[in-house]
C-alpha cells in the first residue's frame, strides 16, 4: 500500500532495537484519512471472506478496526483488554501475550458475550512482530468456537519470526506493508 510506505517514510522514526515510532499518525495520533484507506484496503483484501466480527488488542488496534468494519457491513468490533477493568465479571476468555515494543507480559480477555460460536472473525492489528498478539487473539477465538477469518495487519516487521510463524499455522496474514529491515542508519526497506 503505497500511501502506508510513503506516510512510514515521511512520519514514522526508527529507534534502536528496531522499533519504529508511527505515533503522529497510527497509535497516538490518527490520521483518519489514512485509516479510511487501510479499511478499505482490508476489505479489499478479505473480499469474500464472511466476517461476522472483527477481533482486536486494545489500544491501537481499536481505531483501524473500526474504520475497517464499515467496510463490512458495520460488523460489530470486539477488542480485548489488557488490563482487567472492574466492570468485568468472570465470564471471559483470555490469552497470554507479551508486547514486543513494551517487553511486557499481558493476560488478554474479552468477555463471553462478545465472541460467539460459529462466528466468522477477522483480526487487526497495527503491528505484526513475534506474532503474540495475534496468536493470543487465535487462541481467545478457538476457545470460543468461532472461526479465524484471517489477520489484517497495518505494518509487518518480515525480519522477524512472527508473521511466518502465524502463516505455517494455517492463519491468513494480509499485511498492508511488510518491512524487510531497518535501523537508525539505512532507515526503512520495504519488501
């Protein structure tokens, strides 16, 4: 997606231990333009495909999964926590994951209710780097006798295992950019 690739290069920073910053305009601040476009990009990508709800990780994949939803018929966008909010009772499914950028361990739920068998789910995720997210989401989606439609992820890091690793489990990945390498001195190369 070209203008993903050109916005990455103009906006987004690479910091060491290959972390790129895209925070003035994918996680902490939105370019809704940008975002209409990675929706429909998504949908163009899942054409086909039922999706009878979309599944993502708070916080910066809820706004990219609810521009994308429109472009599904408005499908209803469930999103898991990773911090347990007091309003929620006992009735949830959750997954261990561990943040790449944060070096954090999190139990991820999402209530019962929100995930029902036999549903068709497509997940979204801004980043795809060793995978856990995405793999945490897969496990709170079997355990709830839904299907995986398949990952929509913003931004893969290919240098790393993750997005391999989903795709030798049978998980279709449509990533809108994939990144071959980079560092502070040569900066971005897409694949």
């Amino acid at each position: 997606m070209q203008l993903l690739k050109d916005k990455i290069r103009t906006d987004g920073t690479v910091m060491p231990g290959s972390i790129l910053n895209v925070g003035s305009f994918l996680n902490q601040q939105a370019d809704v333009v940008l975002y209409n476009e990675i929706g429909r990009e998504f949908a163009r990508r899942f054409a086909g495909v039922t999706v009878d709800r979309i599944l993502t990780i708070e916080a910066s994949g809820i706004g990219v999964a609810c521009i994308t939803a429109q472009y599904f018929k408005n499908v209803p966008v469930a999103f898991a926590r990773k911090f347990r909010a007091k309003n929620i009772n006992d009735d949830f499914y959750c997954a261990e994951v561990t943040s790449y950028t944060h070096g954090v361990d999190y139990t991820i739920t999402v209530p019962r209710p929100y995930l029902l068998p036999g549903e068709s789910i497509l997940i979204i995720d801004d980043f795809l780097a060793n995978g856990c997210a995405i793999e945490g989401l897969a496990a709170i989606t079997k355990a709830a006798g839904a299907v995986i439609a398949g990952a929509g992820v913003v931004i893969e890091k290919g240098f790393q295992n993750g997005g391999k690793r989903l795709r030798d489990n049978g998980i279709r990945i449509e990533s809108l950019v994939i990144i071959d390498r980079m560092n502070v001195e040569e900066g971005i190369i897409f694949r």
